[in-house]
C-alpha cells in the first residue's frame, strides 16, 4: 500500500509540474473522465492529451532514473520511478531501465554514494527482490528483450548478468528461448559457458518441445 501511495503521488507531481512549466491551468475535471463525455471533440481531445500525459509521464521517470545524483540521493524514489515505466509497460523506457539493471547493487560512476546490498536474516535475498528494473523489464515483455540480451553478452558485472538471466527467464517463451541459443555460439568461451550454466532449464525446455 505505501509502495502504491508513493507511485502514484510521484506521477502526479511530475505531471502537475509539467503542467506548472507550460503555465496550463490544472482543471478540476481529468481528461479520462471527459472520455466519458457525449461530445465527440470533447472526447478526441481528452484522448490526445491523455497520450501526451503518458508520454511526458515516462519521459520524466526516464530522465530521474537516468541521473545519477539520483541514485545516492533519492533511491527510494529512484526505485518507484522503476517500477512504475514497468506498470506502464513503457517500452521507451527499455534502454534505460536494461542500463540501470543493477541499481541499487550497482551504482552509476557519477553517483556519489555506495552499492545498497539488501539482506534478509543475514542472507543476500535473490536478485529479482532487490532489483526493481528486473521486474519492470519483464512487464515489458519482448520489446526489451534484445536489449537484455545485448547486456547479458557484454556486461562484466556479475549482478548486471544474473540480472539479465533473470528478466529472460521470467518471460521464457519459446521466441526468447530461441533468441537465446542463437547468441550462444557469439559468446565469447567464458560467457557462453556462463550461459549453458544459466540457461541449462531453456535449453532441456526447447528440447522436449521440438
């Protein structure tokens, strides 16, 4: 409940601010209510500016998620920004969230603070519970998943890795398993073994399903 409280007052005061910038004036009536009106312009014009609120929305959370000074002052923040491009299923959003895959274990170079490890009774928690740009990729589906890879193949940081193994096997459809094998031999040695070790359970599925 607070997680959602929080979600939603971030995306109404960036869309409120946004609005405060172009000096519009905040209506008391919402554009999806108008949605409802039986006046066809009316109803056009509710549609295109509710399009342009979404689009602005995510432009925004991108932008706070890309900053690094974020990431060290406002990860709470950061954090919801995350996962609310993933309830969104913004695909503009893939690039960055595939980029910041690792926050909060992984900090930006120019984030001036240390990597937030999570522990649950002494024991690290998996990484799909401590890093929200894994769930949000994965509401996002297909249209990330060649960034994902693309990530997976290329990273040296080991929780960006486990992370990008994690986001292809919450989709794991028969496509993305595909997708899988066919970059495998592109790998270099150590990173193919890597990923025969990661995605022995795709690979036996793919099997068994020929």
């Amino acid at each position: 409940m607070y997680y959602t409280i929080r979600a939603c007052l971030l995306a109404s005061a960036l869309l409120v601010s946004e609005s405060l910038v172009a000096q519009e004036p905040i209506t008391r009536r919402a554009p999806v209510d108008e949605l409802f009106s039986g006046d066809k312009e009316l109803r056009s014009k509710a549609y295109g500016k509710l399009l342009k609120d979404r689009s602005i929305l995510i432009e925004k959370l991108c932008a706070f998620v890309a900053e690094p000074k974020n990431h060290s002052t406002h990860r709470a923040t950061v954090s919801d920004a995350i996962s609310l491009l993933g309830k969104l299923r913004a695909i503009e959003a893939a690039e960055v969230l595939v980029e910041n895959i690792g926050f909060p274990d992984v900090m930006p170079p120019d984030a001036d603070a240390q990597p937030e490890v999570i522990f649950s009774f002494g024991r690290l928690r998996p990484v799909e519970e401590r890093l929200p740009a894994i769930a949000a990729l994965i509401e996002i589906g297909e249209p990330s998943v060649d960034r994902v890879i693309k990530k997976m193949l290329t990273t040296g940081n080991l929780v960006e890795y486990s992370s990008c193994v994690a986001v292809l096997k919450g989709l794991d459809t028969p496509s993305i398993r595909a997708k899988v094998e066919r970059v495998m031999p592109t790998a270099s040695a150590d990173r193919r073994a890597m990923l025969k070790r990661s995605f022995e359970s795709i690979a036996d599925k793919s099997r068994s399903e020929k």
